[in-house]
C-alpha cells in the first residue's frame, strides 16, 4: 500500500504514490472531475478525481460526499506551481471512512461570534483557527526552550490550592471535602518555595481568575507562566522579561510566517520590537503622562485598560511602568526603600499598540517582619501562609519574579481585537461549553 504522508511534506513526494488521511473541508464537481479540498490539520491539499482514472463506484460516492468528511486518499503528487502547497493530488483511490449525514453547521457565510463559540469544537478546524493554534503552540515551545536553555528548572504547581496567591477578589471557590479550597490565580508562592530549593525555577500551567466582566483581555482560565529567581533584583528581573518577550516575538517573526499572513497580521510593529531596547517609565511618571493625555487617573489608582491603551499607543516598543503604590498591588511585593514604603519594587509589562499589561512582575519582600505586617495591614491571616513565611525564616534572600500571561501575549502578537480565540477552549463569564 502507499505510504501515508502528512500533506505538509507532500512536497518531497513529488511523482510518488502517497495515501493522504484527512478531511474534506470544500468540494467542486463537473460531471466528469472532483476537486476534493482536503486537510489533515498539517496543510491543504487539492485532490483531483476524474472520472474513468477511478473505479466508478467510488466516483459515485465522492458527489455524495458532505463537508467535513474522513476521507483516506491514495493518489500521485503532482507538482502544481499554482496550489498554495505546490503539489497536488491525483486521486487514484478513495476510501470514505465516514460521510455526515447532515450539513456542516459552519458555512461560508459569515457567522456571529457567538455562534461560533457555541461552535468551538469544530471551529477548530478552520484556516483561521489553524493558524492561531499553531502560534500558540510556536510560543509555548519558546519559552520552554528559553528557560531550559537557560538552566531554569521547571517546576509545576499546585491547582487545587489553600492559599489565596493575588488577593481575595475574583477567588474560585470549591468544597474540599471538610475544608475550602480555592483554584490557583498564581503559582507564584510555591514557585518562591522552589527558587530557594533550585535557584531558578518556573511553573506554567492554567490559572483562575472569577473575572465578572466581560472584557476583551479577561478570561476565567488562562495559562501563565511564571518564572522566579533567588539572588535578582527587579532590575534583572526586567532584563529577563525583556529577553524573553523579544526571543518570543523573534521566534514567531521567523517560525510562523505563513501563519501570520492568514491572520493578516502586519508585522512592521513586530520587527519594531526586537529592533530596540523597551522603555521604562516610572508609575508616577506614568500617571503625569496620562493626565496630560486626558485620564482621570490620580496617585494610588491601578492603571485602568483605557490608560494602558492610551499610553501604549504613544510608544512603539513594550514599555515597563515601575514601582506602583502598594495599595493597587499585591501583599507580597517589596516596599520601595526610596520611596518610604509608599510604592513596591514592581513593574508591569505592557505591549505596544494598545494592548497593555501583558507581564507583571515583582522583587518580593524577603523579610519577615515586614511581609508579616503587611499581611497584618490587610487582614489577611498569617497562619494559613505559615508555610510561605518559613521562607522568609530558613535563609530569606533577595528574590523577584514575574507572571507571562501566555493568552494576552499571544492576542497581541497576533495583532487581535479580543482574547477569546487563542485558547481552544475559552472560560468566560458565560462561557462553560463546549
Ligand atoms: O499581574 P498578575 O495578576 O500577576 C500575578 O499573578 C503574579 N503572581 C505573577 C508573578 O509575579 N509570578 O498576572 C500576570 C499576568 C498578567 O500580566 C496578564 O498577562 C495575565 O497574567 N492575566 C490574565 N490573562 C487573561 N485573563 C485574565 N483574567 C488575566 N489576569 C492576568
Ligand atoms: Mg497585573
């Protein structure tokens, strides 16, 4: 039998009898000659089936076919300088593996979103979902080579979780058999547990936020990963970010090329940002900025998404926004020593072009009376952290960390109006299904 053959590497087969095994996502007939647009998840491929170069029973049955068919399909590769892939398929073989009896819910026509969601378990399958994937996927391996390359060790943590990570707002909250358990928003304590047993370490898995708004950068499941280093300061924590955000977009400008031209993405503002260093604006610096750019925002006020848009339009690289007042941050943070304690150690990572915080990250407070008072101040109980502050006891050091949401990093590299598409299986406030 012919050997099967992805239709991506068709084109090393050229004159070869090959077995394509796929779906049929388009079809055209004449009376004597079907043009069977198959895919198999690798590429697309046309079949060309004429009648009498095949048995008649199965040119039959190939005008019955319906979209979305499984099909095997043994047939010669043609070189074909007009076909996207450059080869084609002489069908010389058809074997149906089964044919819907129904119609294809989704059309060529254009669909509302919702419908598409509704749809998502199939919708997978399209062009476009095709190439956003398969993004996904280029900057999941990134990063993974990134820091294996650069001898951090990966190390997972904790869904299930008795220690709220970022703050009481927006906890899931589950029956742990006698107890509370809540769905992890970050990793990043157990991380600090692991960088004072390895040094250099990073967890990336899903994370869980009870967002109630419905907003185009907020989802209630996401994947993050989060780095965490013993010995940097936050200055080396932003160089760090600095060079994983510039390799990632690099790898994709050179991985993913024809992906991002079906997405239509225009590139020039992604080759801007592996072109220079980032920009680094202080939080008040910031917030001056933003007034003379119409906000309302004033001293102790998170950054609003309208402000991160608003001031991420006025530069052509990310821009890091430092040392926030420590009310609009979470307990762990470092107190700014030049600042009387009045802001933490921390910066935000935001995208150009509008998108905003795509990192946020910290210098953590490494010592033991002042994490204990801040925990205090804000009413959180030290017992159930009693485990994160024996950290802070046992050979504290200066550490620091940050938070890559991997879904907003990649709705921005890929230049989209709204989060929902990248990840297979969105969780919004409405959207449990599929
Ligand atoms: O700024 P956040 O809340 O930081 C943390 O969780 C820290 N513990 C990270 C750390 O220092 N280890 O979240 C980090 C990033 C954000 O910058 C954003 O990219 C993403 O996670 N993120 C979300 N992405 C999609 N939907 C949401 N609801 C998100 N919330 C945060
Ligand atoms: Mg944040």
């Amino acid at each position: 039998a012919a050997p099967w053959v992805y239709i991506k590497d068709l084109k090393e087969h050229v004159g070869e009898s090959v077995c394509v095994k796929g779906w049929m996502y388009n079809k055209r007939s004449s009376g004597k000659i079907h043009f069977l647009q198959l895919r198999d998840g690798s590429g697309t491929v046309q079949g060309v089936m004429v009648k009498g170069e095949v048995p008649d029973e199965q040119f039959d049955a190939a005008k019955g076919l319906w979209l979305e068919a499984s099909l095997e399909v043994t047939g010669v590769v043609r070189a074909d300088s007009r076909a996207p892939s450059g080869v084609e398929l002489t069908v010389a073989d058809l074997k149906i593996l089964q044919n819907p009896s129904e119609e294809y819910p989704i059309g060529k026509k254009d669909h509302g979103i919702d419908f598409l969601l509704d749809t998502r378990h199939l919708w997978l399958r399209s062009s476009r979902q095709n190439a956003l994937m398969k993004i996904r996927n280029e900057i999941i391996w990134s990063w993974r080579c990134f820091f294996h390359d650069r001898g951090f060790m990966l190390m997972d943590s904790p869904i299930l979780t008795g220690s709220i990570g970022e703050g009481a707002d927006g906890l899931f909250e589950l029956d742990y058999f006698d107890q509370k358990a809540y769905l992890a928003q970050t990793g990043q304590l157990y991380a600090e547990a692991a960088a004072m047993a390895f040094g250099k370490v990073y967890c990336f898995g899903p994370t869980f936020r009870a967002e109630k708004s419905k907003t185009r950068r907020h989802l209630t499941e996401f994947w993050m990963l989060e780095p965490e280093m013993a010995f940097y300061d936050n200055k080396m924590n932003m160089q760090l970010q600095e060079d994983l955000v510039v390799d990632t977009v690099k790898n994709v400008l050179a991985n993913c090329e024809k992906e991002l031209g079906a997405l239509e993405r225009d590139v020039e503002p992604l080759e801007k940002v592996v072109a220079g260093p980032f920009y680094h604006l202080n939080y008040r610096d910031a917030v001056r900025k933003l007034n003379e750019l119409g906000s309302d925002i004033k001293f102790g006020d998170d950054l609003g998404a309208d402000d991160e848009t608003v001031l991420t339009q006025q530069y052509d690289r990310p821009v890091f926004v430092e040392n926030y007042p420590k009310d609009a941050k979470a307990f762990y943070m470092k107190a700014n020593p030049e600042d009387n304690g009045e802001t933490v150690v921390c910066s935000d990572l935001l995208a150009p072009e509008g998108y905003g915080e795509i990192i946020g990250g910290s210098q953590r407070e490494e010592d033991y009376g002042r994490l204990l008072n801040r925990m205090k101040e804000l009413k959180m109980n030290p017992a159930d952290y009693d485990w994160y502050l024996d950290l802070r006891k046992f050979g504290s050091v200066p550490h620091s960390g940050f938070g890559i949401g991997l879904e907003r990093t990649i709705t921005w590299i890929c230049g989209l109006p709204h989060i929902r598409e990248v990840i297979p299986f969105p969780r919004t406030i409405y959207r449990l299904k599929p």
